[in-house]
C-alpha cells in the first residue's frame, strides 16, 4: 500500500472519501492500525491521560512524546505519522517551535507534527511549513487549554465564538496547514468550517460533516477508565477481555494448571538429574 501524504489527505477531501485517524502510542496497536488501513496515526499528546494516568495533557515532555513516537514509528508503513507538540514546547518562541518540531522529524520520524490554537499561532504554523514540517492544527476545545477554559467544555456555541473558530480555521489555512483538528464544537459550525477550507478537517467531537473523524485509541476499545463525553463511540469492550485473560491466567497459574507438560522444556533423554520427591 502506497504511502499517506498531506497531498493524498487533500485528495481525499476533494473526492468526498472520509479520512481516518486514529491516536497510537505504542508498536502493537499503531501496528494494528497501520494494517487495518487507518490513513493518519496521531501520538497524541492525550498520552498523558490515555497511557500515563495523568489527570490533563499539560504534564507530558518532549522527551516522553519522542520515546512513543519512535515506537509507533517502528510500526507505521502506511499512514501519516502525526505528532503533537506538548503543552510548552511551543508556546515561548517560534524558535522554540521549530527546534522541538525538528526533533519530532530527526528523532522520531514524524511525518508532520500538531499544535494547539487559532490565529495566535498562525505564525508557528507559517514558520513550520517554510522549515518543511507539515503541520496539523487543532481549534475548538483544545485541552491543552483547560486552565484557561476552567474544564472541557463545547467551545463556539455563541454566534461571536463560531465566528472567531472559524476566522482561526481560515488564518491557519493561509499560514500553511495541511489539515485541522476540529475538537468539542456544534456540528453545524464544524459543517461551516469544513465546507469553507480547502484543506480536510479532522473532527472529533465535531459531528458527521468533517472530512475525517479521529478518536482516541483507548476509548474505541473501553480502556478510558472514565465516564467517556457523548462523542464517543466504543467499538470493542477491550477492557473485559482483558479481565476475562486475567482471571484466568491468575486461576490457572493459583490452580497449577499452567504451565502443562508441552509448555514446558524436556532434559535430552540421556541426560539424567537426581530425583525430587
Ligand atoms: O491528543 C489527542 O489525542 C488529540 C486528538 C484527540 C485529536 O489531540
Ligand atoms: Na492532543
């Protein structure tokens, strides 16, 4: 299969063919979803919260984001391997933004890196594309964000806000993003916003008219550990399988029935070692 570009994402946009993404932050599942022919792997930095039990995003390094990025890396053939600047690589100074963004690329092999914001950042995006990283931009609820938006809240409900959203959408268009991440937003401005940009929108929370969908790994499969939002689809109860192999991994072995006589190794016949009782 021939590999995802940003050319191929815009392609797909002008053919009305959804695009799918999903989060990935190790080499078996990025693995599984590069061969079940997800277009765009994102290391999200939802890393934090989905893998590291963190409580918000804005823990999360430079340094933990590149160790998964290099595995999910390992395992991507196919799709583009997006990756997301961490709260505070990217918000003292364009030359900060570029030198993490050119880690993500020489470090960890990223196709195109995200960021977080709307016009504040076009100048991020602009200095991005010129250093050659693509990047995907991410508006609505943002949650590297929460501090400010006191909790995660649908953003744009208010005429003014959706005004603002999509004045963000179209600055970050111009400064040179392939794409956007419309997060937590009404669906009928993530319609607006989709129909009047060139390059695809990637919904999540975002409703049915974005040119792709993205959600995150651990709740497609029930491995959240919280009330998930309304957004979310479960795909599979991964969690219960889980805990249907660990119930019986813990009797057998507790019920020595684990490991049998085949699952073990035998001494050569002429080989002999004193009995045991
Ligand atoms: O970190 C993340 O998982 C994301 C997606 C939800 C878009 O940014
Ligand atoms: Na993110």
């Amino acid at each position: 299969a021939t590999a995802v570009t940003p050319a191929s994402l815009l392609a797909l946009k002008r053919s009305g063919a959804p695009i799918t993404a999903l989060t990935a932050y190790d080499y078996p599942t990025a693995r599984l979803a590069d061969e079940a022919g997800i277009d765009m792997l994102l290391v999200g930095d939802s890393l934090a919260m989905a893998v590291l039990g963190h409580e918000d995003t804005l823990a999360v390094t430079m340094d933990e984001m590149l160790h998964h990025a290099r595995a999910v890396r390992r395992a991507t053939q196919r799709a583009l391997l997006v990756v997301d600047l961490p709260y505070g690589s990217y918000q003292i100074s364009v030359e900060d933004t570029l030198r993490n963004s050119l880690r993500m690329v020489k470090e960890a092999g990223a196709n195109a890196v995200k960021l977080e914001g709307g016009a504040a950042m076009a100048s991020r995006v602009r200095a991005l594309t010129a250093a050659e990283i693509p990047v995907v931009a991410h508006i609505g609820l943002t949650p590297q964000s929460v501090n400010r938006m006191g909790g995660y809240r649908v953003q744009g409900r208010s005429e003014i806000e959706a005004m603002t959203l999509l004045d963000d959408a179209l600055a970050l268009e111009d400064a040179g993003a392939i794409a956007i991440v419309l997060e937590g937003i009404p669906r009928e401005l993530a319609a607006l916003i989709t129909a009047r940009l060139h390059i695809p929108t990637i919904g999540i929370g975002a409703g049915p008219k974005c040119d792709g969908q993205i959600l995150v790994w651990h709740d497609v499969f029930g491995l959240s550990f919280r009330n998930a939002p309304k957004f979310v689809r479960q795909f599979e109860d991964v969690a219960a399988l889980m805990r249907k192999g660990l119930e019986e991994y813990r009797t057998a072995v507790s019920e020595r029935t684990f490991p049998r006589d085949e699952e073990s190794y035998h001494l050569p016949t002429n080989v002999h070692l004193p009995e045991t009782e």
